[in-house]
C-alpha cells in the first residue's frame, strides 16, 4: 500500500482486485491506500464458467473453462479508486461484448473460443472533475498472450481486446465515442519486445486521437542492465518498462504492458513509472508489492476556479 500511497494519484485503477457484490474489497483497500470516497467495480469475466471444455483437458469447470481464466467468479477483477466523483450510471460496459461480432476479429471459431471478447473487463467510466466536466476512463485487462497452443488463441484474443479501443474511439461500434479520455489499462502486449501480436497495439499507439507520454523510470534501465538475458535481445526501451519478468527461465524479459494513455488534444503536465532504484527504500517496496509497475500521467485539465493538474495512475495488486 506505501506504493499506492507514493504515487499520490487522485484518480486510481487497480488491476487483480477480487470482485465481491458488496464492495467489502473496495472499502477496505480504501481505507489502506488513501482517501477515495469514489468507487467502481464490476463482476469481470474472470472465473465466470462456459460450461464448455475450452481448455481441452477433457473436464469442464476448471479455470481455464472460464470466460476468462478463474478459479472462482470474480478472482483478478479491476477497480477504480477516485477523489471525484464517478458517473456510476453513465458507465459503459462491454465486458459481455461477443467475440465474434468484433468487426473483423481474429477468433479462431472452433468451438473453444471464449463467449466474451473481454477476458476481464472493458468499462467507459466517467469521473466528474472539478471543473465539472468529464473524464472517461477506458479500462481494460488484456489476457496473456500465451499459454495455449499453435492455434495461438490467447494471442488473438489479446490482439483483439486492445484493437476494440481503436474501434470504440473512431466511432465503428454503435457508441458515441468520448472526447475527453484516458485509456488505462494491462494491454499485456509491449510493441516491440515479447509474445503477442503487437499490431494493435502500434496502431493505438500511432493513433491521432491517442496520446502517448511515454513514462518513463530509471529502474527499468536499471533492472534490465543487471538483468541482462532476454532484455539484452530487446528492441524496446527499458526506461519504458512496466512489468519484471525476468524472476523465472523462460520469462520474457522486462516489457512495456501496462498503459495511461490520454486523449492527444489533453495536456500532460508529467508521466512517469514508479519503478526506483532497487536500492532505495521505495524500490524496495515497488519490487516487494508487484511484477508490475504502477504508471501515472499528470493532466492539467482547464478549471473554473484555478488551473490545477489530476493524476491518473494505474497498477496491479500481486
């Protein structure tokens, strides 16, 4: 939580918080990482069972029987911390969009595809700013492009979470699209290093409607060059990384994957990733609390009262 609480954000979302219906969870984080009165969750579709053998082993209502990988409804879900308040009855959710009627997906359509595009989730929340206007927070968790076969599900399912924001901002998909945004979110997907099809990816990135910071730490440059291995083979830079995934053989190696990306017409006064020296006390704790990187961007966002800057960030919980 004393990471949480460094990157003083006013608006936070966690990624594997376990979704319960009475935001015990919720209030409970709440009271351990800061002052939030605002909170959103939903049920993602992590654990929520197909009644199908998606994983081929043979049995059904296994976790990778899920819509989305679970062992149980509910397990690894996002939320949404705010000092503002959030526009509950206003939020779009797409967790139950399906697969299929992605406008040209990449589903391979035989018969173990997952119901749902979303793995976990895919929200349009408002936030209701000072000024009072509008922050749409575009949230989402991608799967990991791996653990499956040459079929290479989980790799398209992954290319096609991300891609629905591309769709979702030009309008292609029966919703008025936002004008005032932050995409934020694990793609689970880095543009130049790892597993993944990384064409989707590119393209929001390369987007004219996209904003891309770059955050940036010295600890992913640290991280990388006392790890060496796979990172030495990266194209990427290390000072972008979000995640360390270099613990274990076989890891990947340090990427980019986890993204706040505002709209391209906002201002943003600062980005960073919260990754210290590993030497220092904070790095200590970053390293202890998670993988990944919590990723923040300043916005300086036009008020009535004063020019005042909001801080979005965004993290894992494991």
């Amino acid at each position: 939580m004393r990471v949480v609480r460094a990157a003083n954000a006013d608006v936070l979302v966690l990624g594997d918080v376990d979704y319960d219906l009475n935001g015990v969870v919720l209030a409970a984080l709440s009271d351990q990482i800061g002052d939030y009165p605002h909170r959103y969750a939903k049920q993602p579709n992590r654990g929520l069972q197909t009644g199908r053998d998606l994983d081929g082993d043979g049995r059904i209502g296994g976790p990778g029987d899920a819509e989305g990988y679970g062992e149980f409804p509910g397990q690894g879900g996002l939320a949404v911390f705010s000092r503002f308040p959030i526009e509950a009855e206003r939020v779009r959710d797409f967790t139950a969009s399906p697969w299929v009627e992605l406008p040209d997906n990449l589903s391979v359509g035989d018969g173990r595809d997952p119901v749902y595009m979303s793995t976990t989730a895919h929200w349009d929340v408002p936030v209701t700013l000072p000024s009072g206007s509008a922050l749409h927070l575009l949230v989402w968790h991608g799967t990991a492009p791996v653990f499956d076969g040459p079929e290479d599900r989980n790799g398209r399912r992954n290319h096609d979470e991300t891609r629905f924001w591309q769709l979702y901002l030009e309008g292609r998909l029966a919703a008025t699209p936002p004008r005032d945004f932050v995409l934020t979110g694990t793609a689970n997907s880095d543009p130049f290093d790892g597993e993944s099809r990384p064409e989707a990816l590119r393209a929001l990135l390369a987007h004219p409607l996209v904003g891309d910071p770059r955050p940036a730490s010295e600890g992913g440059v640290a991280a990388a060059a006392a790890d060496g291995g796979a990172n030495e083979m990266h194209v990427g830079p290390a000072k972008l990384d979000t995640v360390d995934w270099l613990d274990e053989a076989g890891d990947p190696g340090n990427l980019r994957v986890d993204y706040v990306l505002p709209a391209a017409h906002m201002n943003v006064a600062g980005s960073g990733v919260l990754w210290p020296l590993a030497e220092t006390s904070l790095g200590r704790d970053v390293r202890l609390a998670s993988r990944h990187r919590l990723v923040w961007v300043d916005l300086q966002m036009s008020d009535r009262r004063a020019n005042r800057g909001e801080r979005v960030g965004r993290a894992e919980l494991r």
